[in-house]
C-alpha cells in the first residue's frame, strides 16, 4: 500500500492517486478553499438579480380565456367619462407602494405621500373641530373643578383629552384621573381566544362579520392596536340587531385598546386604557359568550357545514363519474355522429366517445349560440382531435342543427384558445386602456399635486379611481408576470403586474385575487375582482400604470405597442393555415377509422 504525505510547503499542484478499492485523489486544503470561494461569490453575485419566481412558476403556460375575457379582448375601448371633482368620492389613503416591488430601474417619483398623524386623518374637518373644542372645554372644566376626567362621549379618546392638558394639569392628575368613566354598553359580550396563524380578518371572516366594520376599524388604528398572538382574549360586543359595536384588544399585562360606536351608522373611536376596564369586575369577562356563539357565525358556521357536505357531494359523483368515464386509448383522431331519436347531446357524447371534461369544453365553446341540450334528432357534431385516445386534445369542433347555419371553432395553436375563422383577432402587443369591461367612470383623476382636505398637505394620487360594483371582474390589460399579490392596510387586497417595455399597473382596493406572485398572465385573462378593501370611501377600483416606476395619467398615457410590428400579421397568418389544415381533417374519413 501507497502512503502519501501532503505538504502545504509542495511546490507543486499535482494530483496523487491512492491505489484502493475506489479511485481517489487528495486535494490540497488551499484549491478546496479556493473552490469554494469561487463557488459562494459566483452565487451571491447571481442572486440579486435573479427572477427566481418568473423562472419557476408553475403557471407559465397559455391558459385557456373563457367568453367573457374574450370578448373583453374583441370589445371596442370604451371612453372614460370623468366625473366632477367630488370629496366624497375620493379616496385619500391609497398605499404608497415601495419601488422594490416593481423590479425595474426607477426614477425619482414627482412627489412622496406625507405622513399624516393617525387621529386626524381619517376625521372630517367638522368633526375634528368638535374634538378640539371639546378637549379645551374638558381642560377648562377640569382646572376649575380639580376632578378626574369622566367623559360619556366616546368621540374624545384617551390620548387626545391627555394632549390638550397642560404639564401642571397632567401632573396633578393621578394616571386612574386620565381613564374614561366606564361607558353604558347595551348588548351581549362574546369573547374568542387568539390562535397561532390567526388574523383579524380571517376571525372576522369565521364569525360572519362584514368586511367593512373591520375596514373601519383599521382606518382608525394606530400601529400595534391590531397585533394578535397565541392566547389573546379578544371581546366583542353586539348589540341587539347583531352589529358589532365593540371591539376590545388586550395590549400587555395591564392595558387594551378599544373600539367603539354606538351604533352601525357611525364611525368606531378608539381609546386607550387599563386592562377590563370595560367591564365592573375583573371576573365578568370569564362568563363571556364564546364568539362561536354569534348568531352570524352559528349561521357561517352550518352554511359552511352545508357547503362541505355539497362539496363531498360533488366530489362523489366526480369520483363516480369518472370511473364510468370513457377511456380508449386507441379512439381515432375524428369522432362524429347525428342524434337518434329520443336521445339528447349528454348521451350521444357518451355514445361517440366524448369524456366529460370535452363535453364541458364544447358545452362552453358554444354557449353563445345556444345550449347543446337543445340539440335533437338529426342534429350532428364532429370533433377533430391532435392525437389517437382519450388523452388527446381537441383541434376543431362542428355542429350543425337542422335549419340552422354551421358552427365551427378552430383551435389557435399559439394561445391554445378557440375561435370561429373569421372572429380571431391577435393581442400581440395590445395594451388596453382599463383593465374592466363596464363603462368606465372615473371619480378621481391623477394628480401628482392634490392636497388632502383636512391637513392640506400635498396627497398625490398616483392613479385614477375608477367606479365598480364589488365583484367587478378585472382583466390583464396586456401580457405580463404578477410581481405581487397580497393585502396592505390601506390598499387592500392589490395586484403588481409587469409588462414589456418597464411598464407595470397596479390594481388596489380588491375583493379577491385570482392570481398568485410570479404567475404570467395574458391580455383579457381575468385577475382579479373590484372590492371595497382597505381604506376606500366607496367601491371602485384604484388603477394605475407606471413605467421604470413613475406614475403616469392613464387616462392620457400612450400605451405601447407590440416590438415586432409584424407580429399580429404573421398570427393572424399562422391561424388561417391552422383552420386550412383542420377543414380538411374534419372531413377525411380515414381518420375515423380504428388503428
């Protein structure tokens, strides 16, 4: 046997091998270092500008465009009607998002959103003088009198009544001196123990309670009176028509804050004080009502029950369905047939092969001619495949009623979607103007320079507020990847898109995302849906379009148009040879016959 001494005083880098069982080689501890220095720097050069989400999602095929994204594609733009200018509909709190979300070179931003102090900004002006001048008669009262505060109107918070005393007042006062005297609340506590993983919304989502009173409630939230952890007590009060007027958060040991309203028609007001000090005695909040107990939720709770039970239904004949479903491997690539008598299209489908999930395709595919239930006797389909079997894709489908013009759809082999010949029109390169398919109305233009209404500081609007039922389907205005998809306290649920040409649009105040961070997604493909989340004084959708991360007017912005001028020709090009190719296949009978 061999033995080998390494020196780290060789002078030499040669490479010894050892004679054994297996091949090996000793590597002197200096070119291992070296290597491995290599390796780590090679990395963190890399990662900073690697894309990793774009790269690896698993949403990076065409997706298939139901009609309505479609015809959102094929529908004229519409013209913006702009609405005067109205306070009421503007909303002033709309999210300054970071310029790292956008992942593109950035300008300077024209202007930047101030910080505004979190008990004035979300009152109107006449209630915030009210609050001024009745802080200034409570001081007066109380240099008069020398008594503690006790103050029934819950407008005036704990940390407003403390700053309008003066330095002598507050230290003459005892801390028990600056507590509101204990409310009169009318109604029935429930109490619900925080949870790991647990959010305000999703509480309020279990217990049934509306979106919007927790809208309220953190428009007026200074930072932290909304944190949870694992095994807070949370106490909520409901008055007797089941609205929520009372919402009370332990902060530490000894303090909560407090949210209340006397009733759903008026704002929530939020105070500061020691722990319980809502109840008059320590011990009345153990005998608190669980929050499971709510009428609202006791209702969620058997509606989500029932809907489990639809669910395993569905699930069920799902599980039934396709364990009768047709499977032959060697089924021909053209399949066609007329109805018999007595026989309606679910039931000829069967008969010639069709699975369910082609009997849905074409069920959607025809859905603005007609239903296919209304197909009968000596009514016919054909249906041309890419392949022999069951697993094969659908290229073209025809159906011919009697007394009725043919329709045919041909599969468009670059976006995989269908369309009848002479209805496709290519998207490469649109860029549509707004992302809904309503008639735009838009209650509050860009303004870089605007001044909010109560602090008169400058307050830029960084996009236009366009006006929307909740539940309004918003579309890509053009091809792009989902930078970000989540919530912020102001913006809501919101939407990043980037485009080509450093563009991205921004979508806030949702009330679902129908996308996910990283996802492409295409023109006309349905992203998202107008809400009335975060800090909004109505429904609307806040849009905007930025580029290298600059805000621009959507309304008078020119949108870019496709990099390869030529494109849309060569689509529409490639489309018709497709539809040549399959005309002829849907009438060659030897691709009927069995293999």
């Amino acid at each position: 046997m061999l033995r080998v001494k390494v020196s780290r005083k060789s002078s030499t880098a040669d490479f010894v091998a050892v004679p054994g069982r297996s091949l090996r080689f000793i590597l002197p501890g200096r070119y291992l270092l070296a290597v491995s220095l290599i390796f780590i720097s090679s990395f963190l050069f890399v990662l900073p500008h690697a894309d990793f989400a774009a790269y690896w999602s698993s949403d990076s095929k065409p997706i298939q465009l139901r009609p309505d994204e479609q015809a959102y594609i094929l529908a004229d733009e519409k013209h913006a009607q702009v609405a005067p200018a109205d306070g009421n509909l503007e909303n002033y709190e709309d999210f300054d998002i970071p310029a790292a979300q956008f992942k593109v070179p950035l300008q300077k931003n024209v202007a930047t959103k101030p910080v505004l102090p979190q008990f004035e900004h979300s009152l109107a002006p006449s209630e915030l003088q009210e609050i001024k001048r009745n802080a200034r008669a409570l001081q007066q009262s109380m240099q008069a009198t020398a008594l503690p505060v006790t103050s029934a109107d819950e407008t005036l918070n704990t940390k407003t009544a403390t700053a309008t005393q003066s330095p002598s007042t507050q230290a003459e006062k005892p801390d028990s001196a600056l507590q509101p005297a204990l409310p009169q609340f009318n109604g029935t506590w429930y109490q619900h123990t925080v949870e790991r993983g647990d959010s305000l919304s999703a509480i309020f989502a279990t217990l049934a309670l509306p979106p919007a009173t927790l809208n309220k409630i953190s428009a007026i939230a200074g930072k932290g009176d909304l944190n949870l952890h694992p095994g807070q007590v949370l106490h909520f009060l409901l008055a007797k028509d089941n609205t929520l007027t009372t919402l009370v958060l332990p902060q530490g040991k000894d303090q909560q804050v407090r949210f209340s309203r006397p009733n759903a028609a008026t704002d929530f007001t939020v105070v500061h004080e020691s722990y319980l000090n809502h109840v008059s005695a320590d011990d009345d909040a153990q005998h608190f009502t669980q929050a499971v107990e709510m009428p609202s939720a006791k209702a969620a709770a058997k509606a989500r029950q029932a809907r489990q039970e639809a669910q395993l239904m569905v699930a069920k004949a799902a599980a039934d369905e396709k364990a009768n479903a047709v499977t032959d491997p060697l089924r021909p690539r053209l399949i066609y047939g007329t109805l018999q008598p007595g026989e309606n299209f679910k039931r000829f489908a069967k008969r010639i092969g069709l699975t369910s999930s082609e009997v849905n395709t074409i069920e959607r595919l025809y859905a603005k001619n007609g239903k296919l239930s209304a197909l009968s006797r000596g009514d016919s389909v054909r249906v041309l495949f890419n392949a022999i079997g069951t697993s094969a894709l659908i290229n073209a489908v025809e159906i011919q009623r009697q007394g009725s013009a043919k329709v045919t759809f041909y599969r468009n082999l670059d976006d995989k979607n269908f369309y009848e010949e002479n209805k496709y029109v290519p998207t490469a390169g649109v860029f549509r103007r707004f992302p809904l398919a309503i008639a735009i109305q838009v209650n509050s233009k860009f303004n870089l320079h605007r001044r909010h209404p109560v602090t008169g500081r400058v307050a830029p609007h960084k996009g236009v507020d366009i006006k929307a039922p909740i539940g309004t389907p918003v579309y890509a205005p053009a091809d792009g990847v989902v930078t970000f998809a989540g919530y912020q306290r102001a913006a809501g649920y919101y939407i990043i898109v980037r485009h080509e040409h450093n563009y991205s649009t921004v979508y806030m105040h949702l009330s679902k995302i129908e996308v996910k961070k990283g996802q492409q997604v295409y023109v006309g493909q349905q992203i998202a849906k107008s809400g009335n989340t975060g800090r909004t004084t109505g429904p609307h959708l806040h849009y905007e379009i930025r580029i290298n991360d600059r805000p621009v007017d959507p309304l008078k912005i020119k949108l870019p148009s496709a990099s390869r001028p030529n494109l849309a020709r060569e689509q529409r090009e490639a489309f018709k040879s497709n539809v040549q190719v399959f005309k002829t296949e849907l009438y060659n009978e030897a691709l009927a016959q069995n293999p």
